[in-house]
C-alpha cells in the first residue's frame, strides 16, 4: 500500500521518541545540567537544539509538501 512506508517511519520515530524521553526521565536534573561536550553543551542543551531543529524540519517538510520546496 502506498501510505505503509509513512506509517512504518512515523511508527518508528514514535518509539525512538518515547525511548528518549523515558530514559531523559530516568537522569538527575543535575545530569541533565552539567556541561558534557567540547563546547560546553549540557544534555539539555543538546535535547534543546534538536528541538529546533525538528520544528524546522517541520516547516520544510510543511514547505514541501505544498509544492513550495523552492522557498526553503
């Protein structure tokens, strides 16, 4: 069926979200705070930017999908 691909990937990245916040649910606010990487990201500065960058996907996508993949 032609719609099967979609439901398969949102499926997915359903499960891959719920497993993401279950295990961030799981670490100490402190954890969550303290600076991890190079640049001085914390886990919640990390899951921050993600964030943003998945609503502008979601705008893209929206761009997309109205035949105004040009404007992007």
């Amino acid at each position: 069926m032609p719609g099967d691909w979609r439901n398969h990937a949102l499926g997915r990245m359903r499960r891959s979200r719920a497993a993401s916040l279950r295990f961030l649910a799981r670490l100490p606010e402190r954890a969550l705070l303290q600076p991890r990487t190079q640049g001085k990201w914390s886990v919640k500065d990390t899951c921050a930017h993600i964030g943003a960058w998945e609503e502008e996907a979601v705008r893209r996508l929206a761009l997309i999908q109205r035949g105004r993949a040009a404007r992007i």
